[in-house]
C-alpha cells in the first residue's frame, strides 16, 4: 500500500514537471530564477572577498549597518514599488491610461521625497550618538541609491520587463562593487566600511540610470501620450497598507543582524551575516520566483483566470522545489569550505548555518503568498499576520540571544519563519482562492474565485 502511495506520488510529480517544462510561464519564472542566483552569486563573491580584504571589526561593522541601511530602505520606499506593480496591472488592463501615468509620476516623486527624508534624519541621528561622520554620510549615499533601485527596479521589470527590471538590479549593480574589492585584495589595500559603502552605492546610481532608460524606451504610446491623472485617497491608503508590510517583511530579513550588532558586538554580527549571506542565495533564488509571481499575479487576477493564477504559482512551487531542495544539499555538504571563503575565523559557523538554513527552505518552499496577498487587495489581512509574526520573533530574539547568542537569534529566526509560512499560506487560500506552496503539487484542489475587497464575486471566476 506504501509502496503504491508512493509511485503514484512519483508519477504525479514527473507528470507536472514535464508540463511546467512545456509552460510558458515556468520560462519567465526561470529567467527571473537565474538572474536572481546570478546576483546571490555574485554577492556572495562580493561580501566574501571584502570579508579577507577588512578586519573582521570592520566587516562586521559594515554587516550591521548594511543590515540597518537595507531596512531604513524599505522604510524610506513607502510602499512605493509594490503599488505601483498593483496600480499599473490594474490601470492598463483596465485601459486607463492616464491613471497609470499619474501612478508612475506618484510613485517616483514620493521615492524620491520619502529617501532624502530617510537620509538626512539617519545622518542627524548617527552624529547624535557620536558615530563618525564619514560612516553616516556614506552610508547614506548608499541608503538613498538603495531606496531609487527599490522602486525603479519595480517599475522597471512591470514596464520594461524582468531583463531590465532584475539584470540591473541583480547583477550591474554588484559588478563595480567587485571590482573595487578586487583592487584592494591587488594591492593590499585595507577596506574600510566607509569606502565599501561608496562603492556600493555607485553601482546602485549606474543602475539606477540604465533602468530609467529602459522604463523610458518601453513605456506604452497610450500611457506616454495621456494626460496624468490622480486619485490619491486610495493610493495613500493602500501605499499606507503596503508600506507597513513591507518594513515588517524588511525587519524580519534584517532584525537578527541589528540587534546582535548592538547587544553583543559587531563580531558576533558579522559572523550571522556571513552565514546568512550562504542562505541567502536560497533566498534570492526563491525571491527571483516571487518577482515574476509579482509581474503574473495582478494580471492573472484582474483577469479573473483563477485557474491559470493556480497554474502559474504550481509551476513556480515545482521549479522552487527542484532549486531550493538541490541549494540546501549543496550547503549541507559544502558549508564549512564556503564559510571559510570569507576567512578562517568564519569557519565554526556552520551550525548556525544548519539551522539559518531550516529558516530559508521553510520560507522558500511556502511560495509567494505575500506578493499574492499585497497584489490582490489583502494587504490589511496580510499586515496583521506578519506584525504579530514580527512581534513573536522580536520577544524571541530579546529572549534567546542573551542566553545562546549567535545560536539564539538563528532558533527565533526558524521558529517564526515556520509559523508565518503556516498562517500566510493559511490566509493565502481561504482569502485568495489559490495555495502558492510547494504543497500543492500533491493535491489536485482547483481554484476558487472569492472576492476581491469591496466587491461583489467576479461572476466565472473560478476559471476551471
């Protein structure tokens, strides 16, 4: 009977993957895929070469404050980049042109307040607490480049298409970085975070620049030549929605860095940013399937093809499964080498990479449930569940980290993952109609339309 579940499991799964292998939408997932592990790659190359070319005092003091300049990014984006995906795929397929234009000239324009805003407040408030200067500028000129790619590169991807949304902002923007740490590493030059800082931020600015080409180049004729119009009741209330889940989102990626930074000291930081930078390629690989979920989901539901919105995240959980279960294999066996890329001291960190990994396969295999939820009107629903998920792992964190340090903040980090991918996934098919994780290559369940907040039930909707 086992045996018999068994090969039946085994076929239904050789079954989809030869349909995602045929699916056109598993081609734009790959591509969004590899350029994501392109750039993990890359960026793994960059933070271990910078790793031998620093002190480790100085690495780690780079790895806690990219980690607080990453999150005041977020912040400062004010929900930006993920309305402005919603509002396009809405207004254009709904033939308002002009609505679209206001949104884009909405979203740029509040960027661009919201991160000098951010900017200067965290320079004020890095010289209040005697920090250098140099550290606060320059870390600033990187938080305000970082905050432009946020949105652009959104922008980018839904106008211009994921090419242009990702390859620069994956890959162009790490290459001068790198070259810089590779002429340091030439000449024996000790970086500082400083200076790594201004490095980054420059391959932000170029890639700032060319996306802004390619948005300009691919802007519709209808949007381009319509006049822009505003509604900006529901744009700032669903800015508003958006950006709390996001600084929520951001804080659960960063939180772990930050606070061991400040209650034990950058060493301790560093080392749980190198080992979160080898999962974080499994990360950024599962991410590159949640980027074209964000480009497909509005489409698909705005359509009301529920049914093909279920083919897609199937296909999507298929490619995560193959991906992420072949990532996971390769650090459990190779762990200890990578780790010691970045240096020797770095070396006994693998069992805090062991269980940063059971964080990343939880997170990566649950799927895009949050893009679903923000791209389809639950953005209140899914605030609220990833605000009490953040406040569990906070009190975790203050709880675990003085008693086991490093170790610590890795069990808070797996435990809320765990129960945030549960209730999210939970939320996901009762609010949504669909299931976005891995576990729905062993159902046969069919889509449902439900409606969308405000509305009436989409007549057809189940699209089956």
């Amino acid at each position: 009977m086992a045996r018999s579940t068994v090969a039946g499991l085994n076929a239904r799964l050789l079954a989809e993957a030869r349909r995602v292998a045929r699916h056109e939408v598993a081609r734009g997932a790959v591509l969004a895929l590899l350029l994501k592990v392109c750039g993990a790659l890359l960026g793994f190359v960059l933070f271990a070469l910078a790793a031998r070319s620093m002190s480790p005092a100085a690495f780690g003091t780079f790895a806690a404050w990219f980690s607080a300049m990453s999150f005041l990014a977020v912040l400062a984006a004010a929900g930006q980049e993920l309305l402005l995906v919603r509002s396009w795929n809405e207004y254009v397929h709904a033939r308002e042109y002009g609505l679209a234009h206001g949104a884009l000239r909405f979203g740029a324009r509040a960027t661009i307040l919201f991160a000098a805003l951010t900017s200067f407040l965290e320079i004020i408030g890095a010289r209040i607490a005697g920090l250098p200067a140099s550290l606060a500028w320059a870390a600033a000129f990187f938080l305000v480049t970082q905050t432009g790619l946020l949105f652009v590169s959104h922008a980018a991807r839904t106008i211009a298409g994921i090419p242009s949304g990702d390859g620069h902002r994956e890959i162009t923007w790490r290459l001068l970085p790198l070259i810089g740490v590779l002429a340091a590493l030439a000449s024996s030059w000790a970086l500082t975070a400083e200076q790594l800082f201004m490095l980054c931020g420059l391959g932000l600015l170029v890639s700032v620049g060319l996306q802004l080409i390619a948005i300009r180049r691919a802007l519709p004729e209808p949007v381009r030549a319509s006049v822009p119009q505003s509604d900006h009741k529901p744009w700032l209330r669903r800015s508003f929605r958006i950006w709390i889940a996001s600084v929520i989102e951001a804080a659960t990626q960063h939180l772990e860095v930050i606070v061991l930074g400040v209650l034990i000291g950058p060493l301790a930081a560093g080392g749980y940013f190198v080992a979160a930078r080898l999962t974080g390629v499994l990360t950024m690989a599962a991410s590159g399937l949640n980027i074209y979920a964000s480009k497909a989901t509005g489409t698909l539901y705005y359509a009301q093809d529920f049914a093909g919105l279920q083919r897609m995240l199937r296909s999507m959980a298929w490619i995560a499964l193959c991906v992420v279960g072949g990532g996971a294999a390769t650090l459990l066996v190779g762990g200890e080498w990578l780790l010691s890329m970045f240096g020797t001291a770095y070396r006994h960190h693998y069992d805090l990479l062991t269980i940063l990994l059971a964080s990343t396969l939880t997170s990566a295999l649950a799927g895009p449930a949050p893009t679903v939820l923000l791209l389809t009107g639950r953005e209140g629903a899914y605030s609220a569940l990833i605000a009490v998920g953040l406040a569990i792992r906070i009190i975790a964190l203050f709880v675990l980290v003085p008693l086991f340090g490093s170790f610590g903040a890795a069990l808070a980090s797996a435990g809320s993952a765990l129960a945030l991918a549960l209730v999210l996934n939970i939320a996901c098919r009762r609010l949504v109609g669909v299931d976005p994780s891995a576990l729905s290559l062993l159902s046969d369940r069919r889509p449902h339309s439900v409606a969308r907040p405000g509305t009436a039930c989409p007549a057809g909707g189940s699209g089956a």
